[in-house]
C-alpha cells in the first residue's frame, strides 16, 4: 500500500497540475500569432498603389525606348528570409555574366539580424516587416518583393520567389531561355507578347487538408469572397509573369479574408493557399498550375519538407531534382542545410551550372 505521505504529494501535484492548466493561459504570456496592424497594411496600401501607377505609367509610354535600346526582359529574383543568405557565393556563381538579366529583391525579417550579407545581396534589401509561420505576414511579404521589384525596373518580365533554402538546378541561361525563348526574335518580342506569359505556380484542389485549411479562420468566414469551391493549395513558392504580379497587389477583395488571423494554428497556411486561390479564379488558363521549384516531402516533420545535408549532395542527387513530369525540367530546389553550400560548391560547375 502507499503510505499516505506519498498520496499527499500525489495530491499536490495533481492538484496543482489542474491550477497550472487553467491559470497558466491567464498568468503566462501565450503566444499569438502576428497580426497585421492597419497602419502597416496602409503603407502596404500605399506601396502597391505606387507600383501600380508606376506600371501602368511604363506601359502607356510602351517603354519607348525599346525601339532605340533594343533592351532584352528581366528575371526578378525575389529573395524572402529569415536568416543568413548562405548560398549567396552559389547564386554568384549563378547570375555571373549575366548582368541586365535579372535583378534581385531582399525581404529580410528586420528582427533578425543578418551576419554581413554577401556583396551579391547589398543595396538589394527592401524595406521589410516582421514576418512569421502561420500568419498572414508571408503573403504580405511576398506583395512587397513583387511591388518593389514592378516599381523598380520596367524591364523586369519574370517574378521568381525564393528562399535562403532554395538552390539552382540549372544555369541562369537554361532559366532564362526556358522563360522567354532562345532566338533573338522571340526576346526581343517578349514586351509586345507578355499578355501570353504562363506563371509558374502550383494549384491544386486536390488536397486532404484543404477542408480543414478553408475554415481555419471560422466557419464561414471566407464567404462571399472565396467560396470552398473556389479554395486551392499550392506551394509556396512561385514564377509569376508580370501581369499576374499585378494582378497580386491590386487585390483587395481576397486579402481582406486571407489577412485574417487563424483560430485552428494547426492548419494555418496561408501563403499557401492566397496566390494559388487568387490566381485561379482570376486567371486559371494563364497558370500553369505546377511550380518549378523541387521540394520533397516524403517525411515532413512539424509542416517543413525533407532538408538536404551534405552526404546527400552529389551529381545524381541534383539530376533527379532535375525530372519532372511537365514540359520543363525544375529550376530549383529546397530545403538545403547551410553546411551543404560546400559540396554544392563543388560540384556547380560540372553539374549544377551545366545543362
Ligand atoms: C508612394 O509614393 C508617394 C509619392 O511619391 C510617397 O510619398 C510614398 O512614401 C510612397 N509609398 C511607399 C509605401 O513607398
Ligand atoms: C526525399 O527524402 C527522403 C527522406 O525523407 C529520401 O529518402 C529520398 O531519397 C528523397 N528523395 C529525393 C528525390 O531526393
Ligand atoms: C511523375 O509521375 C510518376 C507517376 O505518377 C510519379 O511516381 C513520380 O513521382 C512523378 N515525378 C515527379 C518528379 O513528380
């Protein structure tokens, strides 16, 4: 038999157990999640106006010196982070002799302090709020690298979203070619034919966790806006031609449900459902409702994809994220430890940046 000191303390501790669970949400500051303030989504507001008026402004003036200039579109490359970009020498080696192709765009979490960012990055940061899992915050993350990228170069015809995880499978030229043609004639077209641009960006209605996704804020909630039937998924990381990118921050109507924050936190993905759910009820045939960016999700752990280290790097390895089953091989890859940057290093200019 227990002796009664033991039942005592068994007393007390179940005892105070209960007190804990009850008090605790009372006494303990919880966590919740980010919320969007009304003075951050104004400026927001004001952002997108500016790259709006700024586009339509380049487009009535045809950019009138293509005739003279001849001059070639651009890859934006939209870098969204919380930490270091430590495959910055990867990217370097990337975009090396392809200057006026591209540009790239930082959003770079300024609650995070980022370790002397690689000559590639400097004067490429956005002005940048705090970003968080489970909150609206990404999508809006996501409508400023695109509007600063629209605002800043009416060249810029292609909107690639990346991560610090992501990595090239391919060579800028193979990228590039791939999106905009390889003869002169289909480049120096590409201004006059962009209304025919496809975006790159996964949609699906397909998913098991759409049901519990839709009503993550409350039932009924995203009514009359977005009904279920018009909810899709896709992933989080996109290539969207230009007028898809503004068709992104002239939204209004479906941010106003997808800003608000969720109640189920167990099912709270909300960039992974606005630009697929956007994109399709507005312009499903201009999608093609795949992404080029690899991720594997054979075993997830706590919502985040299977991440490379570096026994895994190798030729091979980079030749099977190559295959798709679409017209076009991918162009990238997540998720990749930092400590893979070496042995990708390694093998970038024989496999990585060859085609
Ligand atoms: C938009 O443009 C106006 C006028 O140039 C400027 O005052 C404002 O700061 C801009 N807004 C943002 C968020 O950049
Ligand atoms: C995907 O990740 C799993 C481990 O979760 C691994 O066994 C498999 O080889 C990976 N697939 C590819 C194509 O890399
Ligand atoms: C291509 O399709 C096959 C058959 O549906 C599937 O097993 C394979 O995983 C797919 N490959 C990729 C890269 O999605």
């Amino acid at each position: 038999m227990f002796s009664s000191p033991y039942i005592y303390s068994l007393a007390l501790f179940v005892s105070l157990s209960l007190i804990f669970l009850f008090l605790a949400p009372q006494i303990l500051p919880i966590k919740h999640p980010l919320t969007i303030s009304l003075a951050d989504d104004l400026d927001d507001l004001s952002l997108f106006r500016n790259a709006t008026i700024a586009s339509s402004r380049a487009a009535a003036s045809k950019i009138s010196h293509l005739s003279f200039s001849n001059p070639k579109p651009k890859i934006a490359f939209l870098f969204l982070t919380n930490s270091d970009l430590v495959f910055a020498p990867l990217w370097e080696s990337f975009f090396s002799g392809n200057e006026h192709l591209y540009n790239i765009y930082v959003h770079a979490d300024p609650s995070v302090k980022l370790n002397n960012p690689h000559i590639l990055f400097k004067d490429r940061f956005i002005p940048a709020k705090r970003t968080e899992r489970a909150s609206p915050t990404l999508i809006s993350a996501a409508r400023r690298l695109l509007a600063n990228a629209l605002l800043d170069d009416p060249l810029n015809l292609y909107f690639a979203l990346l991560s610090q995880t992501c990595i090239p499978l391919h060579s800028f030229q193979y990228i590039y070619h791939s999106l905009f043609g390889d003869s002169s004639w289909k480049l120096f077209n590409a201004f006059s034919t962009q209304s025919k641009h496809q975006s790159f960006i996964e949609i699906s209605s397909e998913d098991p966790n759409l049901p519990k996704r839709y009503i993550a804020r409350g039932k009924n909630v995203m009514l009359p806006e977005v009904p279920y039937e018009d909810f899709r998924a896709g992933s989080q990381f996109f290539i969207l031609a230009k007028r898809h990118a503004l068709l992104v921050i002239k939204d209004k109507k479906l941010w106003r449900k997808f800003r608000l924050p969720c109640r189920n936190m167990n099912s709270c993905y909300p960039e992974e459902h606005y630009f697929p759910t956007l994109l399709s009820m507005e312009d499903p045939r201009g999608c093609s409702l795949y992404t080029l960016t690899r991720v594997n999700w054979t075993e997830t752990v706590n919502g985040h994809p299977h991440t490379y280290r570096p026994p895994e790097v190798s030729p091979e390895l980079i030749y099977s994220l190559r295959q798709s089953n679409s017209t076009y091989s991918y162009f990238f890859a997540r998720k990749f430890s930092a400590d893979c940057l070496n042995p990708l290093m390694d093998i970038a200019p024989d496999v990585i940046l060859r085609d």
